[in-house]
C-alpha cells in the first residue's frame, strides 16, 4: 500500500519549509533511513529520511519551493500504482500523470531579480592546512603560537606558509576568523546605477520574524561592564599547556556564565506572557554564524560540565551549524545566550535577546589598553560585556548582580573550581 510523505515540522517555531533538494527521482527506489530529500527550515537546512520502502511514485513539490507543514511532498509505494486515485482519495487535487521512469517534477524558475548584477557562488580558495606530527601537534613556530593564545587565536585552525606547511608568524598576523559570505557581488560601472536583489531564505525570514518581535515588544535595557582579563589569559596559558587540551576564551566564558547563572537563577528566566518561567536547569545558547544568517546551538547543563568538555561540544556544534548536519532539538530549549564578536575585532555591541529568554551577553574583543592598578599607570587586557536585559523579566539591579559575580569569575578563574 502507498505511503504518503508529508512536509515535516523540523523545528517548534516551523510554519513551513523548503525542499532544497531532491535525493531521490520518480521511479527510484527507496528504503526506509535513506536520505530522500534535503528540507530547509526557519533553523537551518537538513537530511530528511524517508520512513518507509518501496518506489517513489510522485513528487509533489519542486525543489526550491515553499510549502506549509503537513503538505504532500511526495508518495512511495508499489511500482504501478495509481498516484491520482491515491491523491484524489487524501483529497488533493490530481497532478499530471507521471511515468515510472520519469524525471522529477519541473523546477519553477525563481522570480527574477530586478538587478543587472548577478549572484554568484565563489571558487573555494585552496589553502595549506596547519601540519602536524607524528603525536598530533601542530608544528608551528615558537613565536607564531606566543603570538595566538595572546590573541586567543587556535592555532590549530591557522593555515601554514612556512616550509612544508609550518604556521609562522605572518600566519597569525594575517589571520581572518570563518566569516560567512559566499556570494560575490559584482562592482557596478561607474555612473550606472545597479543592485542585487536575493529572496530571503526560510532562515533569513525567521531571523526577521523573531527579533523584530522581540526588539520591538520586548523592554531592552543594557548593562556594561569592564573586565580585567590578565588573570584569564594566565589561567588560559596554564590550561592549554596540558597535553591534548585547548580551550578558548569564549571556553572559559561559558563556563563562568553557567556559573554565575547558578549564583543568580532569576536572570536564567524565560518571558512566557502570563508568568515567568524559573529555569532550576541551565542550558546555554551559544550564537553561531552560518552562510544564511545566525544560528543559537544549545549548550545543554553547561553547569555540570569542565572548561575542556564545554569547548569540545561548542566547537562539535558550531562546526555541524555551518555544515547544515545538526539536528532541530539541538537548537532548542536555551535559557540564556551568549553572542561573542571578539574575533572580529568588535568591542563592544549589543544583541537582541532571543525569545523566550530574559537575557543574552554579547562579549567584544581582549584589547590591550592603559589601566590604573596600585595608582600606576600599566599596561592591562580588558574585555568589555554587556548583558541585554528584557525589563519585564529582570530588573536592573538583579542584572548588575548577576555581572558583578560574572566579572569575579572571570578575573578569578580559580573561583570557577570552587
């Protein structure tokens, strides 16, 4: 008997989806945990198994197109059987008859741009990976790795140019984080007036959707604050001389974020329109970005976890983010936020708090800059934070609490431990 295949709802906020490409043709034949088609949500863009086996029958909507939850997407079952008679049976409209051997349904083109410029997808740009040895270590100049951890740059992700792949110095001085952007935009003509229009993806759109809500019925305040980060770097230095362990700034951050949140449970709350919800758990939203926009993978009971095991699960999350493999509920649940530019060289900035949470911390760059410490003018590394608050969940001095434990935190690693 055929099997009908409905749109699926991926994520909890899904109102619908994308087909972004089809696996599989009419005619082909299928088994059930086989890839069928590659479905693009509000959240990122995923493998859709097939759940059953036998023949694809029909294709019920082209690639690229966007359709509610719950749509027909596709029917598998016996070769030879009648896909009018079963979707005029599940009340749809019947489509062309298709052969068995046919091709897919026809894709729609696009909607034109209005733009005299193309976009196009640029050539990956072929570079020498870091080397290691023969133990799995990075060979790298002495210099080069001093010169990363102080700009808490993983050396492990800086390509080589010195002989036979070695990471030196000019490596890390020139050394750009992963910045999303695949699409080259072409310069106009001088005096020709031009521009590039691109539909939004179901990703760009929930993006939209989202923190305009929030920005625009949410109270934000914001509360800044300035950390010594000498102690950090040390503590940092200590850590990552430990065979086999590198963690990150933003490592050590998480962690302390959990730990404060622990100390104050009232900013680890979430705004649910009739009450307030208490989070007794701690699962932390770490913002992550993607060719398509931003994503928030989750942390889950970061509380519980060691510097090392934190960074090892961010860095698994944020790698299958931008691979477009993590799953739905990996994404959701979040009941703080950390957003950190600082390997941009960003400051100091602001986010929008992502509903339903109460708070989210944006985190700027380490600066090295003149402080004042025993009345003497020195040399110090400050990092600027700045918690988003949502006034109908926290009130300004239970976020300044919460800063001020953070703060200690983080300027006193060791109290993390404790």
């Amino acid at each position: 008997m055929a099997e009908i295949v409905y749109m699926p709802k991926l994520s909890d906020t899904m109102t619908d989806g994308v087909v972004a490409e089809w696996n599989k043709k009419v005619g082909d034949k299928v088994t059930s945990g086989e890839v069928l088609a590659e479905i693009e949500t509000d959240k990122a863009t995923m493998e859709f198994e097939s759940f059953y086996d036998g023949v694809l029958l029909h294709i019920g909507v082209e690639k690229g197109k966007t359709v509610p939850v719950n749509t027909i997407i596709a029917i598998i079952g016996k070769e030879g059987e009648d896909v009018n008679a079963i979707l005029a049976a599940a009340n749809v409209a019947a489509p062309v008859a298709e052969s068995k051997a046919s091709a897919p349904a026809p894709v729609v083109e696009a909607p034109k741009a209005v733009a005299e410029t193309k976009v196009e997808v640029s050539d990956p740009v072929a570079v020498s990976a870091p080397v290691a040895n023969s133990n799995g270590r990075i060979i790298a100049s002495p210099l080069a790795k001093k010169i990363a951890e102080d700009k808490g740059i993983d050396i492990h992700s800086v390509s080589g140019t010195g002989d036979g792949g070695r990471v030196v110095k000019r490596d890390v001085d020139h050394y750009t984080p992963y910045i999303p952007a695949t699409q080259n935009f072409q310069a106009a003509p001088a005096g020709v007036e031009s521009f590039t229009e691109v539909p939004n993806s179901q990703m760009r759109k929930a993006i939209a959707k989202t923190l305009s809500a929030s920005k625009f019925s949410a109270p934000h305040f914001y509360l800044k604050m300035e950390v010594d980060m000498d102690n950090a770097i040390a503590a940092r230095k200590a850590i990552n001389s430990v065979e086999g362990v590198k963690i990150s700034f933003n490592d050590m951050i998480i962690k302390a974020v959990a730990a404060a949140l622990r100390k104050h449970p009232k900013v680890n709350a979430d705004w649910m329109g009739e009450s307030i919800r208490y989070n007794n758990h701690i699962h932390i939203g770490v913002a992550v970005a993607v060719e398509e926009g931003l994503v928030v993978p989750v942390v889950k009971f970061a509380d519980t976890k060691g510097i090392s095991q934190l960074g090892a699960e961010i860095k698994d999350l944020a790698s299958r983010a931008r691979d477009k493999k993590i799953k739905p509920e990996e994404m959701q649940g979040g009941t703080f936020a950390v957003s950190n530019l600082g390997m941009y060289g960003i400051e100091d900035f602001t986010s929008i708090i992502n509903p339903p949470n109460g708070c989210i911390l944006s985190v700027g760059q380490i600066k090295e800059t003149p402080v004042v410490k025993n009345g003497q003018i020195v040399a110090g590394n400050v990092l600027k934070l700045s918690l988003s608050c949502d006034h109908r969940v926290v009130d300004g001095a239970i976020g300044s609490a919460f800063l001020q434990t953070l703060k200690q935190l983080i300027e006193n690693p060791v109290m993390m431990l404790v």
